[in-house]
C-alpha cells in the first residue's frame, strides 16, 4: 500500500471486518478506524459488545468510532457513556439528528463536557456543522463527519461545502473535520488539497492506493489485456 508521504490528510479505515482491521492496524498508513451498524450488520457481527471489546483489545493507540444505536437521546446518552468506557482511544458517534429530525445538539453538549469524545455523525450542511461544533467544542476533542460522498451522490460539487466548513473550524483547533463515505480514490486528491484533516476510506478503496500516480499509458495497456483476457476466459466468439 503506497501513498504519498507528503499528504497531510489521514486516513482512517472505514470498515466492521476484525480480521482486516486488526491487520491495517499495523500499517502506519492508518491512523485511525469508524465503523457504523450497516458496516457491521454486513460484516455479520451479532454482537455489537464483543466485537468492539475485541478490537479494543488489539487496537489501543489509534482512535476508533462507535455508533450508538437507540434513537432516542436518554438512551443514546446511556449507551454513549458505556461506549466510552470501553478505552481511551474510542470516539463515540452520535447522529446529527435522530430520525424523527430532531436535533441531537443537547446531547452533543452533555457528552462533550463530561468528557466523552463525540463524532458527530452524518451531517450534510454547513448550517448543521454550526449548530453542532459551539456544543462539541466543550470538550477535549471531537470530529465532524460530513458525508462528502452522499453529497455528491445528490449532484452537488462537495468541495465547496467541505471548504467552507474547515474555514469555520479554524475557530476550533480541537475539532477535526472528517470527509466521510468516499467514492472513489481521488476523494483522498481532494481531501487533501483542500486541508482536509481525515477521510474515511473502505477496504475496496484501500486496496486501491497503489494506483495513485501510476502511468496512464501502463494503465491503458492494463486495461486492455483484462478485456482481452475475460473474453478468452468467458469463451466468447463471433
């Protein structure tokens, strides 16, 4: 796995396999994990407790998120608080908003001064980001996570979004800006021209870096021999 040591972005593995997070653990290339419920629901993880402690045990020295999962903010304070406790290095993820669009900012605020590490999770819109940072920043530290990838999903340009949200959180040295659900490898090209401080990358993606910088023409001629070759293999003829 190659990648340009002068980038300033980090990547974090975005992912609920254990075997593969524990192996990219050991790649200073990684430097931080986030899973969610449908990462771990197509992983087939039935045990959200014994995955996590799991991986815990193995992974001490990189952050690693964890989503609450009730939709209602007494209990995702409950459940955030025994996240929390599982080690120093885990960030708990609290949605924007639950899903009847209320605002989670309350709860953002209770978690972030007591001590427990939120990233918040799912956010779209800059006017989101300012209405969740001022209640984020009353802790040590905290992430944004805006879901580049969603946005752009939808036919808007995310770069611009994403811009304007770390030009707003230069007031907020302790909040990391995180460029969540990436669809291809030139999220990290932009991730990082723009100061991005971390992108969220799948396994399908990382098994892609080696491709950053490679000749086109090698790539082109690449290209070719595996069409060439799956018609050999599929028994095609005319």
């Amino acid at each position: 796995m190659e990648l340009n040591k002068n980038f300033r972005v980090k990547i974090f593995a975005d992912g609920a396999e254990k075997n593969e997070m524990l192996e990219l653990a050991k790649n200073p290339l990684i430097e931080g994990f986030t899973t969610n419920p449908t990462l771990m629901r197509k992983a087939g993880i039935t045990d959200y407790r014994k995955f996590a402690r799991e991986v815990l045990d193995e992974i001490k020295n990189k952050p690693i998120s964890f989503e609450v999962l009730s939709d209602e903010f007494n209990e995702m304070e409950r459940q955030a608080k025994e996240i929390a406790s599982w080690g120093d290095n885990v960030y708990v993820k609290i949605p924007v908003t639950n899903t009847k669009g209320e605002s989670s900012v309350n709860l953002i605020e209770k978690l972030s001064a007591s001590g427990v590490k939120v990233n918040v999770t799912a956010i779209m819109t800059v006017e989101q980001l300012k209405i969740v940072v001022p209640a984020l920043s009353r802790g040590s530290a905290g992430y944004v996570s805006i879901f580049a990838g969603r946005i752009a999903d939808s036919g808007r340009d995310p770069v611009p979004i994403m811009r304007e949200a770390l030009d707003y959180l230069k007031a907020y040295p302790n909040i990391k800006l995180i460029w969540a659900s990436p669809r291809e490898i030139f999220n990290i090209i932009q991730a990082d021209a723009i100061g991005c401080h971390i992108i969220t990358v799948t396994n399908d993606l990382l098994k892609k870096l080696h491709l950053i910088g490679k000749d086109l023409n090698e790539f082109s001629l690449d290209t070719v021999k595996m069409f060439y070759e799956d018609a050999k293999r599929a028994g095609f003829s005319l």
